[in-house]
C-alpha cells in the first residue's frame, strides 16, 4: 500500500496532448444511500461506434494526485482498448464527503443502516449506469494494494452488473501476514510511515517529514520502545496506531477485518494478481485466491503471478526487477495478454482466453508456467536440512549428541533489512530491497548461514516452503526470522557482475510467543528447544546448476520488523526500555531436533 509512486498525472496528460484525444472527461459527486458524495471522474471514450464496458477503480489515494497509481498505465491502454474507466476517491479521502476509516471492516448485514466499501461500490455502479452515456451495462473493478482491497470488498456483496475482477496485490490479513504484521511481529517502518500517511488528513502525508531522510535505521533505533511512539509523535490521534496498541494479539477485531470469513463463495470471476518481490502485499492475494477456491465450482477463480514488487506489474515492460534480468518483458505480457482478454472475455464477450488455473513466472528458468492446480500437485516435498560448518544437504543429520550453533542477539544492534543507510518515504529503495545482495549482512556474528554445495543439476521448488526450525533462547521470547537464498556462482560468466549475488527468493518471521496460538502468547521456556514453523506463502524458482542454495536464520530485521524484547511482556507496543535484554540463541541440527526446510521440488521441467 505504501509509496505506490506512479505517473497518472503525466499518463493523462499524455493522453490529451494527443492532436485527437481518445476519451473526454467528466466530474462528477455521486450520493450513496446514507447521503454521502463521492468524488467521481469518468473517461469516456469519443468513439461512439459502440457501448463500451465500465472499469471502475476506487482509491484512498487521491485521484488526481500522483501518489495515486491504481491506473497510471493502464488509463491510455483501457481507453485505447474501449473502456470506460472511471475512478473515485473513497469515502473520507480528498474530495469525498464522509469520514475515513482504515480497511473499514464489512458491515454487519443485518443493519439494514450499515455502510461499507461494499455498499459505496454497489451504489456507485448503480449511479454509472443510469447516468454514464454509452455504457454496455457491464461493469468491472480492478486495483493494486487498498485499491485491490477495495476491489474485493466490492465483490462481497456485488451489483448485479459487476461481471469481473482484477484485485491485484490486495491484502486478505493484517495481522497474519499483510501490510501491518507477520505472525505477529510488527512491520514496525511500514506500520508507522503508513499511519501517519493515511491518517494526518484527508490527504497523503509524506513519512520523510518526520523520519530521518538520512537513515531510517538510526532514527527508528533512537526511537526506542514502541510505547514512545504515541506520546512523541502520534498524540493519541490516529486511530489506527491505537489499534495496534489495544490489539497486539489475533483477537476478534483482526479476524473481522480479515476476508477469511467472507469469502465463502466465488460471487464474480477474479483474476488474483500477485508478484514474488512484493514488499507489502504478498500473502493477500495467495490467500485470498486460496480461499475463493475453495468454492470454485464453475472455475472463475484464477492466479497469475510474475517476477514483480508492489504495483509492478502495472507500470514499465517489468524486464527486471533491481539487478535481477528476466529476459522479457513480463509486465506488458501480463497487460495484454492476461488482463485484457480476461476483461474481453467478460465484459465484452470477446474470445475466452483459456486462462490456466494459475500461471507463474519462474524465476531462474525465467519462464511462464500453466498449472492446472496450485499448488502444483506434482511437486515432491524434499526437506533440505542444516548441517554441521555451515552445510546445508537433503541428506537427514545423524543423531547422537545434540548439535547446534549459537548467536548472541542485541536489540540494540539489531540486523538491518537492508544496507545501510535507508531511506525512508516515498520514492525510496524499499521497492527492491527483497532483490538486494544479502552479502551486506557477511559481517554479522548474529546471522547464521547454510549453504549447499554447487548445484550438479537445475532444482526448481513450487508451491509452498515451510522452515522448521528446532531452537532455544535465553530469554523468554525471540523472533525467528529465516531467508531463503539463491547464491550465483562465483564466476558467473553471462552477466560478471553478478557473480556470487545473493538473492532473496523469500524470507519472513515467526514471533516466538506465537508459536502454539496467534490468539493466546506464551512465554518461551529459557534454554528449551522449541520448534518454530515458518510458511512461505509460494514460491516457483529454478535453482540453476552450479548455483548454491542458502538458508541464513536470525532474529532480528530492523526496522522493518520491531525490535523483540527478548524478555516475554503482555504486549511489546507497550514495553519499556528495561524490558529488551540481549539472548544467546541456539539452533539446532541433529536427530529429533533437527531443523530443515521442506522444499516443493518438480522433479522435471515443464
């Protein structure tokens, strides 16, 4: 959700130099039921040879502010291809009437009184349709972030016209594994930037006013406890922080937030969109795709996900993602030939694009793959496990005496999540740095790193990848963070730049306290080995031959992750100074303790 940067300006700009404009526009303050106005612009195309379909795209961002980037590019494309594109500040943000609420939660149905985003979609439609010349009567939604959140809030309870979705990059969980929170530890630079971008005004606020444009990391560190937040900067004024403060655990406000409860049958065909380097929204759009397809009886459900951070399938030709090439244009390939015919098909009854299931971009191969399922049910799960000297093998450790390496974590040096300095606000390398070279962390005592001999030959993981990591702490919490890593070869003869990169393919966290129940923290018993699951929600990468895998286990990530106290408290948005206290770590590796990786291999290339 947050710096999605974009160019709508500049796209509409472009668009009506044209010596012949191929839309018109028109303004306009539609009521919802309650009485509300809703800033409204309409972009109709001039040709009027036809009746062209609606695309609807509802923002929080603003519609006529460059931080608005739901349809920076695709505003030329849709109209050239015959759409009316329509797009609107949502209820409280910039233009429109009304009071704003962050993720505003689904109504309760039996308030025949109650709104939600879903009724302010239904009552939009309803408004286009009578009052927008030249409409075919259909109507679809797409956007990217709380855009995509919006687009599915409009598919709860859908108007009869809505005909297709596009949510794209859309969270389905704040607390288990989206914007805000994974497993339960806090995005501390993005829960924090966030709140204060969305709610200082009906406007978008920039983060860099407050954060320290020359390193976030120090400025975060001197922040201290997170209980200083509210009285140094927030003043008890944005509600959503008072959230995080009353709600530290999955408690029942999360869990109405979330779309596990609603999403129980599959009301409008969705095209879930999704990429492998999304830095906010990578969980939503697998769950939320996983649990429409659940209820997939006439299959209208479907996933494409590609080699993309946040949005970035939306902007560019999507050719490479940081230093990371994928040898072709895989953005333009997703607008035009996913996203459009799928829009044709449904709102246009144009060609059915006979899309697969899923369809993934596999990274390493640089490839796209159709599956008839996800996951893909012929992968073969093979648990790659952590060995003695840094060794990483398929092959099961022996048992005997207990193995294990050791680190000592600080909360006061915490590991950064990328290479310092880091910039906070808008505009900043936070958009690539899950692509970044993990050597910077070399250096680090508290990271401890694996690694597989050379490859013999390519091994490609798809699906899901599970960490199990058997370990101990002197504290009573910890956090549990694990990285898997794609090692280049030293000499890497087709681009020597990279030569010995390491890349991310996928890391999270797991807060120790949660380990048996989000809902209900433990204290972690001191110096007791305690397994810790860590999924990755999927994955679809070719390891190629003469690479390395890499796993590197540590505890913390900072500051995109909050500093753990290491010492169990209530709740840590309320901890103090003299709670954080420095814990020797112990990983373990041998008989019935020892850690792994359960890694989806495909046996054969497709």
């Amino acid at each position: 959700m947050l710096f999605v940067i974009s160019f709508l300006l500049a796209a509409i700009s472009s668009v009506y130099s044209q010596t012949a404009p191929i839309f018109t526009r028109a303004e306009s303050m539609i009521a919802t039921r309650d009485g509300v106005k809703l800033n409204t612009q309409v972009f109709s195309p001039t040709r009027t040879d036809e009746k062209f379909p609606i695309i609807l795209v509802r923002t929080p961002y603003g519609i006529g502010n460059p931080t608005s980037e739901q349809i920076a590019a695709a505003l030329p494309e849709l109209s050239k291809e015959g759409y009316i594109v329509v797009q609107q500040d949502i209820r409280g943000r910039f233009k429109s009437e009304g009071s704003f609420v962050m993720l505003r939660q689904p109504r309760d149905r039996k308030d025949k009184n109650a709104i939600d985003e879903s009724t302010d979609t239904y009552d939009t439609i309803e408004w286009l349709l009578k009052n927008v010349p030249n409409n075919n009567g259909r109507v679809g939604m797409t956007g990217t972030s709380y855009g995509g959140w919006l687009t599915i809030m409009g598919m709860l309870d859908p108007h009869p016209a809505l005909k297709a979705v596009v949510p794209q990059a859309s969270p389905a969980d704040m607390w288990l594994g989206d914007d805000f929170h994974h497993n339960g530890a806090f995005r501390l630079s993005y829960g924090f930037e966030y709140t204060y971008m969305m709610e200082t005004s009906k406007e978008v606020a920039n983060p860099a006013a407050i954060v320290d444009k020359r390193d976030a990391y120090e400025w975060y560190l001197k922040l201290g406890a997170l209980s200083n937040v509210d009285p140094k900067y927030l003043k008890d004024k944005y509600p959503t922080w008072n959230d995080f403060e009353n709600h530290p655990d999955y408690d029942a406000f999360w869990k109405r937030q979330a779309f596990a409860p609603y999403l129980n049958r599959v009301t409008v065909p969705t095209l879930n969109v999704a990429g492998w380097w999304d830095q906010e929204d990578f969980y939503g759009p697998i769950k939320i795709y996983e649990l429409l397809e659940r209820h997939d009886t006439e299959n209208k459900n479907f996933l494409v996900v590609g080699p993309w951070n946040h949005g970035g399938w939306a902007r560019g030709d999507g050719d490479k993602l940081g230093r990371i090439n994928f040898g072709s244009a895989t953005a333009d390939y997703f607008r035009k030939n996913i996203r459009e015919p799928f829009f044709a098909y449904y709102l246009k009854d144009k060609k059915n694009p006979n899309l697969p299931e899923a369809l993934t971009f596999r990274t390493g191969s640089n490839e796209w793959v159709r599956h008839n399922s996800w996951t893909p049910k012929e992968a073969v799960v093979k648990n790659l496990y952590l060995q003695a000297d840094g060794k990483l093998s398929f092959d099961v450790p022996s048992a005997g005496k207990p193995a294990f390496d050791e680190y000592v974590s600080d909360p006061a040096k915490p590991i950064p999540y990328r290479p310092r300095p880091i910039e906070p606000g808008m505009g900043s390398a936070w958009r690539v740095w899950q692509t970044e070279d993990q050597r910077f962390v070399d250096h680090r005592p508290d990271v401890l790193t694996y690694a597989t001999e050379p490859l013999t030959d390519d091994i490609t993981v798809s699906g899901k990848i599970i960490s199990n990591i058997f370990a101990s702490t002197s504290g009573t919490d910890s956090d549990w963070i694990v990285k898997l890593i794609d090692v280049y070869p030293e000499k890497y003869q087709s681009d020597p730049e990279m030569s010995g990169y390491q890349l991310m393919i996928a890391g999270d966290v797991l807060r120790g306290r949660y380990r048996n129940s989000f809902e209900k923290p433990e204290p972690i018993p001191t110096n007791s080995v305690q397994k810790y699951k860590i999924g990755f929600p999927a994955n679809d990468h070719t390891f190629k031959k003469g690479h390395r895998i890499m796993i590197q286990v540590q505890s913390t990530w900072f500051p995109v992750i909050d500093r753990n106290p290491q010492k169990f408290v209530p709740n840590i948005f309320l901890a103090k100074e003299t709670d954080f206290q420095k814990a020797t770590q112990r990983v373990f590796r041998s008989g019935k303790n020892a850690s792994y990786v359960a890694l989806p291999v495909v046996e054969s290339a497709r």
